[in-house]
C-alpha cells in the first residue's frame, strides 16, 4: 500500500527495494539464503494481495521518468524483477489493470477486470493446470 503513497519515480523504486529486503529478511529468517528461486513466488503473492491497483501506469512512471542510472544496480535489478512478476501477473490474468486494454478489433469484447476476491481462485485454478515436476 505504500506504493499508492510515493511522490516521485525514486520513492518507488524505494518501495520496491524495501519489499525486496523485507521478503529476504523473512527468508533468512527461516535459515535460507534468499535467492531469485525464493523469493520471486512470494513477490507474486504479494502483489495478487495488496490493494494497489495502479501496477502498470506506476511502473512506466517509474521507467520513463526516474533520472538516475539504476539499470545496473540492485535498485535495477529490483525494478526490473518487479516489472517482470507485474507483467506475468497481467499475463495470467491476476492483475487488476487501472485502464483497460484497447482492443484492435471493436467486435472482440475486452475481458473482465478482476475483483480481488477473484484473483486468488484464478491463481488456485492456473496453478492446477500446470503438471508436477517428475519424480
């Protein structure tokens, strides 16, 4: 929810650091090395759950309009992890999207938004389509 609250593109790239090190905290905190493996699922959780509805349009605002070469460093790496859990979300359909997309076509009818409510079912029935690792 803090992300609603950033003023400018640094700030939100702060957010996302923070989270970042919040969720390796937690991860060390069990007794593991946080890794990439680790905590991208729990990023993903985070962003299904949070109220925040603005993914999209923040994350170009934050791209498009920061002033600083951040691309190499950990807030980089951090922004552009971030960018991508948002793009497989809105891949799969568990983001809420604060402006429609525009259809090519006007007689294709652009699918729902989804409520929160809804995307946790959607997460549950997605992930039971994908086959378990073998043995």
């Amino acid at each position: 929810a803090e992300l609603e609250q950033v003023q400018t593109p640094l700030q939100g790239v702060n957010v996302i650091t923070n989270t970042f090190t919040a969720i390796s905290k937690c991860i060390q905190g069990l007794g593991e090395v946080a890794s990439a493996d680790d905590i991208l699922p729990i990023l993903l959780y985070a962003i299904i759950h949070c109220p925040f509805s603005y993914y999209e349009s923040t994350l170009y605002y934050m791209r498009h309009f920061i002033f600083l070469e951040i691309d190499d460093g950990v807030m980089g790496y951090h922004l552009a992890t971030f960018t991508g859990a948002v793009e497989y979300l809105r891949g799969k359909e568990l983001l809420s999207l604060s402006l429609p997309v525009p259809s090519h076509s006007s007689s294709s009818p652009s699918p729902p938004l989804l409520s929160p409510s809804s995307k946790v079912s959607a997460a549950a029935e997605s992930s039971s389509d994908v086959a378990p690792p073998p043995p």
